[in-house]
C-alpha cells in the first residue's frame, strides 16, 4: 500500500501555497496592468476603427460622380 507521500497532489488537491504580503501585491498590480493594457487596445481598435471609417467617407465624397475607383 502506498505510503501518504506518494499520494501528494496525485490523488488530492495539495493546500494552497502559504502567500506573503510582497506576492498579494504583485499579483494585484499584474492585474491592474493587464486591464489597463485590455482598455487601451479596445481603445486603439475603436479609434483605429473610426479613423479608417472616416478617412474612407473622406474619399468617396472626393470621387466625382460615376467614378467608382481611386487612381493611385
């Protein structure tokens, strides 16, 4: 039979890790981060989205009627 050791994280869940102050604090401030950093790229991709909305309202009001293509 197997001995209480050899069971360890195996058969059942180990404790949870005794945490100091010094982690508490590095794992609330990566969170902080990482939603700051989600909010800027949602930010990003909005205004990335309406620039490129607006440059391409930009251009069709240029064309001249029945034009249908942008000449480069």
């Amino acid at each position: 039979m197997p001995g209480k050791h050899d069971l360890d994280g195996f058969f059942r869940e180990l404790p949870p890790k005794a945490t100091t102050a010094q982690e508490k604090t590095d794992a609330a401030a990566r969170l902080i981060r990482e939603d700051d950093a989600e909010k800027r790229a949602n930010l990003t991709a909005t205004l990335r989205a309406a620039r490129l909305e607006r440059d391409a309202n930009e251009r069709a009001a240029l064309l001249p009627v029945g034009s249908e293509k942008l000449r480069n």
